[in-house]
C-alpha cells in the first residue's frame, strides 16, 4: 500500500491541479520536461522529483524534450535542421548538466532522440501530417495550439517581420505534430501517467483516437493518463534553494 509518504521539505509543495485519472493507479510515471520552462529547472524540478520519487512510484521516467526543440532554435538563429539539431542536443547536454542533481536519484532519464531516431518516427509523423490537412477539427486545435507557442516565445509580435512570423508558425505547427509522433511511440511503450506543470493535448488526442481503427498505433492517445501539478510556497522550508 502507497499512502503514507514522506512530507515535503523542499521550497515548493507539489499540488495535483488537473487530472484525467488517478496518480495512484499507476506504478509508473513519466515527469514530462520543457527545458524552457522555468518550474522545471533549479528548485521547482527538484522538487517535483522528490515528490515523483518518495514512493508514490515504483518507476519514474524524466522525459527531457531536448532536441524537440530544433524547431524554435531553427527560426531564431536561422539554422538548416542539421544544425539547430546538433544546437539543440549541445543545449540539452547543458540543461543535464545544470540539474545534475537528477543523477543522485533511482529514475531513468531519456532524451527526445530516443524516439525521433525510432524506426517508425517519420511513418507516423507522415500519417499525423496527413490527419492535419484533412480533418478541420484537428487543423484547428493544433493551430490554437500554435498560436499560443508563438505568444510565449515571441514577447512582442509586432517586432517581427511577417515573414518571420509566418515561418515561425509553420514550424511551431510541425512542432507540435512532431511531438505527437514521438508521443504515439512513449505512450506505447509502457502504461504511465504523464506529469507536467502545464496544459495537456487532451482535444487533440481525442481527435487522434477516433482513427484508431484505420491506424491502430493511435489508440494510446484514448484517455490517456495526465496529471497537471502546481507548485506552493513551503512556508516551513529552511534551506538553501537550487539556484
């Protein structure tokens, strides 16, 4: 029986904020990371691994998204894939070593080439790309997604040129579809629920899962387990925060 676990002494509590199931039916996790996103990095990931790893888990995954981001990297420092590739595995390389305090724990950690280097990666992604330009509905959810990737990573849209803007969004697009492809492969490698400290694909994954039958690698996206965490101050915290 996992019920009693240990209390949470670092600067930050961990609180469940959205779900689609219950973090206790699951002996497995998998602690989604955004490099970029700064409540997974220093003392908040900390944290957050800590509370992943006082027992409510036999197994926990960190999944650093790292060369997922060679899209970003391409459109800022106007690289070709090739090298905002090998920008995005260096910055990756830095990230870990930054948060070293990852290897002092009993959790696995994989790297996004993982599965971009999969042998199904591009047939998949070539089906995904094919489900985008024929169904509305997908269309329109990936670019509201889009749309709000461009809001957080360009602080002010009017200093950009429209060419920069367009080209900006059809990579933030394939980004997205991209990620998808990857997730088809993580999601059916193993039964986990997916921790992250923000939004989930849920629409999109719904709309996924009714093609299941034409292409079956697509049923993980059915109700797929999420929880969505937040982070409290520790009032009762006293020591030295991850800087």
């Amino acid at each position: 029986m996992r019920e009693e676990f240990a209390r949470q002494m670092g600067q930050f509590k961990i609180k469940p904020k959205r779900k689609t199931a219950q973090w206790k039916d699951f002996d497995v996790a998998r602690l989604q990371i955004s490099m970029d996103n700064e409540k997974q990095t220093g003392e908040k990931l900390k944290n957050a691994v800590d509370w992943c790893c006082s027992g409510r888990f036999e197994k926990v995954v960190a999944i650093v998204s790292d060369t997922l981001n060679w899209f970003n990297l391409s459109v800022k420092h106007n690289l070709n894939k090739k090298d905002a590739l090998k920008l995005a595995l260096s910055e990756g390389d830095d990230w870990l070593s930054r948060n070293n305090f990852l290897y002092d724990y009993d959790i696995e950690i994989k790297r996004w080439d993982e599965w971009m280097l999969h042998p199904e990666y591009e047939d998949r992604l070539s089906i995904i790309r094919k489900l985008f330009l024929t169904n509305e509905a997908f269309k329109s959810n990936v670019n509201e997604v889009s749309d709000r990737i461009m809001e957080s990573k360009l602080s002010d849209l009017t200093t950009y040129s429209e060419s920069h803007l367009k080209r900006f969004g059809e990579m933030s697009k394939e980004y997205i579809l991209c990620e998808l492809s990857v997730f088809s492969i993580m999601f059916n490698e193993e039964e986990a629920i997916e921790i992250y400290p923000g939004s989930w694909l849920k629409d999109i994954f719904e709309i996924l899962c009714t093609y299941s039958r034409q292409y079956d690698f697509l049923e993980c996206f059915n109700n797929k387990p999420y929880l969505q965490i937040e982070f409290e101050k520790n009032k009762s915290f006293e020591g030295q925060p991850l800087v």
